[in-house]
C-alpha cells in the first residue's frame, strides 16, 4: 500500500480515515477538498484539476481522500493507485455528520442524496475501468473500517518491534 485513493459519500469520514491510515502508514495526506475547491467554493476547472492531480500522483506514495462528486477527474487518481477504499456507509449517517460539521451548500446535499443512485455507479464504473489492478476495499460500516486501521496498527507494532 503505497498509493490509496480514499472515495466516499459527504461526510462518510474519509479526512478522519486518511489521517488515521497516514499516522499508521507514515504515507503523505493529501487532502483534495483543500485543493480543489477555489474562494467563494468555486470549483478547480476539470482540466486544470486534472493536471493539479497528474502532478500530485506522480509521487511514490500518498494517501489522497476525497470525493468531488460531478465536478472531480477521479480517473486521474485511480490510474496510479494501488489501493482503493470506498466509504459507502449511510445517508442517514453522512447526513447527520454533515449537519454536525458545518453549514453546507445546496448542491452539497443533492450530491449527499443522489451519491448512491446517480454518482456511486459511476465511481464503481472509474475503479473497475482505472483502477483493475488495485486492491479495492468497500466499507458500508464504520466498525469494519476500525478493523481495518487496528489491522494496520498491529501490523505497523510487527514492523517496529517492541518499544524499551
């Protein structure tokens, strides 16, 4: 695991998963939302986009997270990634996340709503067609996905050996 590509729902927690798995894999964080969206939550022109991530994942490794909906050149990413997880946990859960998080935006919540009939096939049909040879992870629930990290953790305490 040397170049993942976190993807997910509004407020599944894939930031919180990236920062989690970079503490535990010592990999860059790349945090796409950061990048991509302009003064005034204008988004990054695609093919500008396109080279800001051409440029990001010609790096050895990284940890990106991030899901931009329509607006996002995810095939960009996937193409260099030897790891993907996909967070596809609930509406109701992203729901409440983002309510708690912060104030957002209309075409936020139609993104939120229509993720899993409009945009997740879409997505599902990017990994499978660049991204066929990566290790795709699927977690629908928050405790598979502390698994996953406690998995990692241990692995990580193997690697170090024990501490004086």
């Amino acid at each position: 695991m040397q170049r993942v590509v976190i993807l997910g729902r509004g407020a599944s927690g894939k930031s919180t998963l990236a920062r989690a798995l970079g503490a535990i894999t010592k990999l860059p964080v790349i945090e796409l939302d950061k990048l991509f969206w302009q003064p005034g939550l204008l988004p990054t022109p695609r093919e500008s986009w396109s080279a800001v991530q051409e440029r990001l994942a010609g790096q050895e490794q990284w940890i990106m997270d991030g899901d931009l909906g329509p607006d996002d050149a995810v095939q960009v990413r996937l193409r260099r990634a030897d790891t993907v997880i996909l967070l596809d946990f609930s509406l109701v859960r992203c729901a409440c996340h983002a309510i708690k998080r912060s104030r957002e935006r209309a075409d936020f919540w139609r993104w939120l709503l229509a993720y899993r009939r409009t945009y997740l096939p879409l997505l599902l049909q990017a990994i499978a067609q660049h991204a066929s040879t990566a290790d795709v992870l699927i977690f629908r629930d928050p405790r598979a996905v502390e698994r996953f990290l406690n998995t990692h953790r241990a692995s990580a305490q193997c690697r170090i050996g024990p501490t004086l």
